[in-house]
C-alpha cells in the first residue's frame, strides 16, 4: 500500500484505502530522511484544507454523527469515545473538542453527569457490561481494523447504544459496526502515525462545528498547521531536537487539551526515536515522580491551552524550577500567552502559532500537532533512526509485535 517513490507535493491527496479494504503493509523502507514520516507531517496543512471543507457540508457524516451527539445529551445518556495507540489520543482529543461545542451550543451537561462526553481505553471499554446502554459510542481508528476498538463497538452494539466511527473509511470491519462514519479518505504512510493524530482531530473539529454552529475557516486551520514548517519554526524544533536527543529519558507533560497532545508526544518518541518517554499530568509530575528525574532525563513542557491560563502558567513555571533544580534539561512547546513565561537560559520555546478564533481545544491540539510530530522526526534523525516501521523492521520487535 505503501510506495518508495518521493512525495514532490505535499498539496497532493494521500493514497486512499485499498478495494476491498486491506491493513496496511510495513512503509518501505528507506536509507535515510525524509522519512515517509517526514512527508507525512509536511502533507497535513492540505489535507486539513481539504478534509474541512469537505466535512463543513451539513449533509455530510460530520452533520449526521453532530445530531447524534445532540440527541444524546438531551437524553443525558452516555458519550463514550474510545480508540488505542494513537486512535486512543485521538479518542481524548475528540471528547474534548466535544465537549467545547456543547458547551458553546448550551447543551445540557456537566462533568460526571450523563450526555457529557469522555474518553476511554478501547481493550477496557469492550469489558463493560453496559458500554453505552442508551446512549452513543464513538469509535476512533485510523483504518479502522484495530481488534479492541472493533471489540467494544460491539459491546456497545449490544449494549443497545447508537455507533459513530471516524476512520478513513466506511468499507473497513469498524465501519461495517457503526451506524455513522466519518470517513477521513486519506492514509497515513508511516506507521509513526501522524495522519492517524491529525485526522480524527479534525473530523472531531467538524462535528463540534456542526453542534456549535460555528463555522471553522479551513483555509486557516491549513495555515496554522503550516506555520509550523516554517523555517523559523523547524530551526527552533531543531534546536530542542538536539538538546533531547542525547538524554537516556524523556518526560512530557500539559495540563487541559495539552495533556492530549503529551501523551501523543511520549508515545511518538518511544515509536519513532526508540527513546523511554512518558507522559504525565502537570500537577501529576510534581507528586513523587521527581525522585526518579536527574540529569539524564529530559522534559518537555506542552502549554497551548488557553483555559484557564494564569493557573497553568504559573503551576507550569513551578514545575520547570523543579526539574530545573534537579539538572533536567527542558524543552517547551508553548501557545502566545505562555511563551514568554518559560524563555530562559537552555530553554528553546517553539515559535508561536495563531489559531484563527479556533474553539479553545481545538485551538491548543492543532497548534501543537506539528511541532510534537517534527520534533520526534528530528531526534530520529539525530539518533539515526528511521520511525517509519516503530522497529518492527527487527525481527525481534516483529515477534513481539505478532505474539498476542
């Protein structure tokens, strides 16, 4: 499914599924950068443009999964979204933005109560008795084979509630459970997925414009992703790039949607550099996990959400003494209102991306999307690792990958 020939336009769509449906097979490997990986972040402002405009028509799957979603919390039944890996993240994501439309739209709910929308593990989903009972379950899988997700959207088919899915597209085994999907066309051609991120927080972007009301500007969104390629921007990537790659660990951490956007982060650098990392709530850092920081570990501050902000800068600021004190070397990710905050000495913050009166979370994921995803490429490139295969181009990570 994959191909070795170079991509020369990035403006151009990406390869669709396979007729009939098919998983994909491992990328083709290559010598040296770009990476398919590198091509894939650097296609992601267009195909924004494009998945965007095609999903703000109401007629479209985005405007029939957003009446479900309303139907729903006027029922005050469950909202689940659920996914793995990367689809997971892309689950969390998608509750949040949610939750930000509902909000605006005045719909009924409240954190903890019925019709408000939360995210859970796909594999811990399927084990619940009542997934859903009544209400609506969202599956998010990038092409829409993955076991566990598949799993829970039966559980929650026979839990009685209604089934929505963004996948790339309704011919997949998750689109044959589901009652909507959203069909995002395109596949990623790395498995160190950043297509796979990307999309479902788009086509989540345009449900919640469809509950809201408010139209989001796609050749914006095109423009706030783009603004992180660059070239001011990749030098400032390359420079954290080069301070992380050497270390033996790596933390990440965010508060609000940010947390979405760390846990993404950890999971790419331990795919796709090959490097320990870990994700953990800001306030969740500072309670025990020092002890096992020093010198040799590295952290990277993600501060985009604009909720909130004078709590988050200052708890955030807190933190960066902490590890500071203990000899860690710190990189950040930042929104305009934090930025200035964590400038100093050995610190390199990521230029600052407009989000065209984006939603809040929408806001802080998109802007954070690209610099995450090229700074894992870079330290990749640094440690002479190619992401594409998440080292299941070794036989014995092969085995491990095939052994459940």
């Amino acid at each position: 499914m994959t191909t070795d020939a170079l991509r020369s336009d990035p403006t151009q769509p990406l390869p669709g599924p396979a007729d009939p449906w098919a998983e994909t097979d491992m990328p083709s490997l290559r010598d040296g950068p770009p990476w398919h990986m590198t091509e894939m972040i650097e296609a992601e402002p267009a195909l924004a443009e494009r998945l965007l405009t095609r999903l703000a028509d109401p007629s479209s799957a985005a405007g029939a999964l957003a009446e479900q979603v309303r139907a729903t919390a006027f029922r005050r039944a469950s909202i689940v979204v659920t996914g793995c890996g990367t689809s997971e993240h892309g689950a969390q994501a998608s509750a949040e933005i949610l939750r930000d439309a509902m909000r605006t739209a005045g719909l009924p709910w409240r954190l903890g109560e019925g019709g408000t929308p939360v995210a859970a593990q796909a594999f811990e989903a399927s084990l619940e008795d009542e997934l859903g009972a009544g209400g609506l379950v969202i599956g998010i899988s990038h092409e829409g084979g993955t076991w566990a997700t598949n799993l829970a959207l039966e559980r929650a088919r026979s839990s009685g509630a209604a089934i929505g899915l963004i996948t790339v597209t309704e011919r997949s085994p998750g689109g044959q459970r589901a009652d909507v999907v959203v069909a995002t066309g395109e596949l990623d051609q790395s498995w160190c997925h950043t297509i796979g991120y990307l999309a479902p927080i788009l086509a989540a972007t345009a449900v919640g414009a469809h509950i809201s009301g408010g139209p989001i500007d796609a050749a914006a969104v095109r423009g706030v992703l783009a603004a992180g390629l660059q070239p001011n921007a990749i030098d400032s990537v390359e420079r954290v790039a080069a301070l992380l790659a050497p270390l033996e660990r790596i933390i990440v951490t965010g508060s609000g949607a940010d947390r979405v956007a760390a846990r993404e982060l950890a999971l790419k650098l331990e795919e796709g550099t090959h490097m320990p990392a870990s994700a953990r709530d800001l306030e969740t850092l500072l309670h025990g996990h020092l002890a096992g920081m020093d010198e040799r570990t590295g952290l990277v501050l993600i501060a985009a959400d604009e909720a909130n902000v004078e709590a988050r800068r200052a708890r955030a600021a807190g933190a960066l003494r902490a590890v500071s004190a203990i000899g860690c070397t710190i990189g950040v990710i930042a929104g305009p209102t934090y930025a200035d905050a964590f400038e100093g000495a050995g610190r390199k913050v990521a230029p600052n991306v407009e989000t065209a009166g984006l939603p809040r979370a929408a806001a802080a994921l998109l802007r954070t999307a690209v610099p995450l995803q090229l700074l894992t490429e870079r330290i990749a490139r640094i440690r002479g690792v190619n992401p594409d295969p998440i080292r299941r181009d070794d036989p014995t990570y092969l085995r491990a990958a095939e052994a459940p």
